[in-house]
C-alpha cells in the first residue's frame, strides 16, 4: 500500500487525510484486494471532516467521517453491481457519480478535477475488465513419449594426477563501501533521513501552505516533495 502512497501522493494530495483514511483500510481490505486511487473532497470553504471516494480492484468505498471524525463510515459497491460511471466538471471542482443496477445514484462533489479524472480513470478500466474478461488460454494434455532402452557401459576413471604447486591467492582489493546518503540541513534542525513519518507528513503539508498561500513557487514545491517522497 506503500507504493500506492506515494503515487496518490503525487497528485496534490492532503497526507494527513489519506494516511488516515488508509489506517482504516488496512483491515477493511479482504484478500488480494489492492487500493487504485483515493480522491478526497475539497470544497472552497474550510473543511475540517471532508468525504473521500476509494476505489480498488474489487469494490469502490465511500468513506463519511462522524461524530466529529472520531469514527467513519464506510458504504461500498462491488464493481459488478455498477452500471456506470460519470464526471461532471465545474469551476470550484468537479462531481463523481457512479449508478449501480439498481438504479442508485451517488455523487461526491467538490473533487479536484485532476483527482476526478484519475477516479474515472481507474473505473472505466475496472468495469470494461467486468465486460471485456480476458479468456485464460486452456494447455493441451501433455502426451508420454515411449520410454526408450537404456544402454551402460562401465568407463574407466582415469588416474588423478596429485598437484603440489599451489597457485599463489591474492586478494581482491577491497571495494570502498558508498557514502551514506544524507540531505543537509541547517544546524538545529533534523535532516530529512531522521524524521519519523508522521514527521515528514507534517513538513509536506506545510510546504504545500507555503505554495498555496504564493511563499514559495511550483518548482521549489515540487522538489522539496520529492526529497520527502524518497524516505517515506
């Protein structure tokens, strides 16, 4: 779920919010089941609780926080109950609607467009897989060949000759071990490599206010995200 991480990660994700979400999930998911994409609302007003839409290889998963986000609930729809899926893009994000067979709609709205898009991604692939199954190819039985005559004959082993002469061993140089990579920080503050998760979850999301709010620009962001990235 790691890697899964870090791809979600990558689309302008809040950290705090998938690495709770993905916390829950870990004894939700049934055997070979795998997380695809999680897309989490963002609507223009502050949202302290906001809904997220999970999709896998099995189901997708709506996740409402409750009781303040103490708890959350969770509604799912296995891929061969939905009929389709939809998104609808507006100014402020866009909505993701999917219609299961019996005529149940649901929509998360408020999405970021790129996150909508990947949700509708991974959908339309999931339920063409359901439509258009890939046929496992059957093996042809596998046909004994006739056992053929064995034939012996005893063979002489030649006489080993005793070697006195020892080629002298020299030993390999040995090979300077690599440096230790580390990220340089300023003095009295942790590198990079030293902080825990949770740690480095907190300095994302605090680079990511520093974009949002004009501090710092695009490209410095992106490489500061992607030193972080490397040690989760």
């Amino acid at each position: 779920m790691l890697d899964n991480l870090k791809k979600i990660l990558n689309e302008d994700q809040d950290p705090k919010a998938i690495e709770k979400i993905t916390a829950k999930l870990e004894n939700l998911l049934m055997s070979h089941e795998e997380v695809g994409y999680i897309a989490v609302q963002k609507k223009p007003a502050i949202t302290v609780f906001p809904d997220s839409i999970v999709v896998t290889n099995k189901r997708i998963i709506l996740c409402k926080p409750k009781n303040l986000g103490l708890s959350m609930e969770f509604v799912d729809y296995d891929w061969n109950d939905i009929a389709g899926t939809f998104v609808k893009e507006g100014i402020l994000g866009s909505d993701f609607t999917f219609t299961t067979q019996s005529d149940l709609t649901h929509t998360v709205d408020y999405l970021p467009k790129n996150q909508a898009r990947k949700l509708y991604t991974f959908a339309k692939e999931q339920l063409d897989a359901i439509k258009n199954p890939v046929a496992t190819p059957v093996a042809a039985p596998v046909q004994e060949a006739p056992m053929a005559e064995v034939f012996t004959d005893t063979v002489e082993e030649p006489e080993v000759e005793e070697v006195t002469n020892f080629a002298e061993i020299i030993p390999a140089p040995a090979m300077d071990s690599p440096a230790d990579p580390s990220i340089s920080a300023p003095t009295g503050e942790k590198k990079i490599s030293d902080l825990s998760k949770e740690e480095l979850f907190e300095k994302l999301q605090n680079y990511k206010k520093l974009l949002d709010n004009g501090l710092i620009l695009q490209g410095e962001y992106d490489r500061l995200k992607a030193e972080i990235l490397n040690y989760l």
